[in-house]
C-alpha cells in the first residue's frame, strides 16, 4: 500500500491520497476510503489540509481540514479543527467546527464547539463557548424525543 503524500506551501501541508496504477488523478469524494496517518512521535507546525480521513496520535500547532478526523489518546491540536465527522479521545485546545461531535472518556476540549450532533462519553471534559448548529435541511428532529411504541402486550399479561 502507497503512503499519502504530504505537500508543504509556506504555512499549510496538504495530504493527497496516493493514485492507483494507470490513476491520473485522486478519485473522487465518492471513495474516500482512505485514511492517513499521523503518528504518535510526529509534531507538525503549520496547518494541514487532507483530502482523505485523518487519524492523528501525533501533535499539531496550527489548523487541521479534512472530511473525518480521528484523535487518538496521545494526540494534541492547538488551532482549530474544521471536519464533517471528529472523534477526539486526546486534547483540543482552539475551535472545533463539525457536523458530528464524539467527545471519548480521555478526551480534554477547550474552546469554541460549534457541532450538530453531539456524544460525550462519562470523563470527557468540555470547557468554553459551545453551541449547537441547525442542521442544513432546516430541520430540528435530532432536538425532540421521539415516542417508541412497545410491542403490543400479550393477551397473559396481568396489567391489561
């Protein structure tokens, strides 16, 4: 398996996912699949900009954009973290601007949280100005409880 390549302008690294034989170009979003790593030992200062999934352990000073980011235990982020899907069980220390929100039991966040669904494990700390985004369709479903209905009781059952 190829490894992701990482392209540095100035201030802003990019990571590309490799291209197949005979690929010309990265395919298309439709197979983002892919998903590159960053591991526990690298320290990166500058922003980073991946057109595949991210799974950081390592440390990085500055912005992270991708489609999903993965936070390991031992990962750190000092900026802001922009992504459809984030999942941190490490530190985040800047702003977090997300669809979906999984803040794990080993998890510190502190800063500006703006998400539209939300999961917080027990011992997942969450500190500064958080706020809940409509979802883009307009709707607020994913804010009202909906009723279940039980199974019909059977016909033995005493509280009938």
């Amino acid at each position: 398996m190829e490894t992701p390549t990482f392209t540095n302008n100035g201030n802003q690294a990019r990571a590309d996912r490799p291209t197949r034989a005979g690929e010309s170009e990265p395919a298309d979003a439709g197979e983002r699949n892919q998903m590159s790593v960053i591991g526990a030992d690298i320290v990166i200062t500058g922003n980073i900009e991946a057109s595949v999934d991210l799974h950081l352990e390592g440390k990085v000073v500055g912005d992270v954009r991708c489609a999903t980011l993965i936070l390991g235990e031992s990962s750190t982020v000092t900026g802001r973290v922009y992504a459809t899907r984030v999942k941190i069980s490490g530190v985040v220390e800047g702003a977090i601007d997300t669809k979906d929100l999984a803040v794990e039991a080993t998890a510190r966040v502190s800063g500006e949280i703006s998400y539209e669904r939300l999961r917080v494990s027990n011992g997942g700390v969450m500190e500064g100005n958080v706020t809940r985004k409509v979802a883009a369709g307009g709707g607020d479903d994913g804010a009202r409880l909906k009723l279940v209905e039980s199974a019909k009781k059977s016909k033995r059952d005493p509280e009938e």
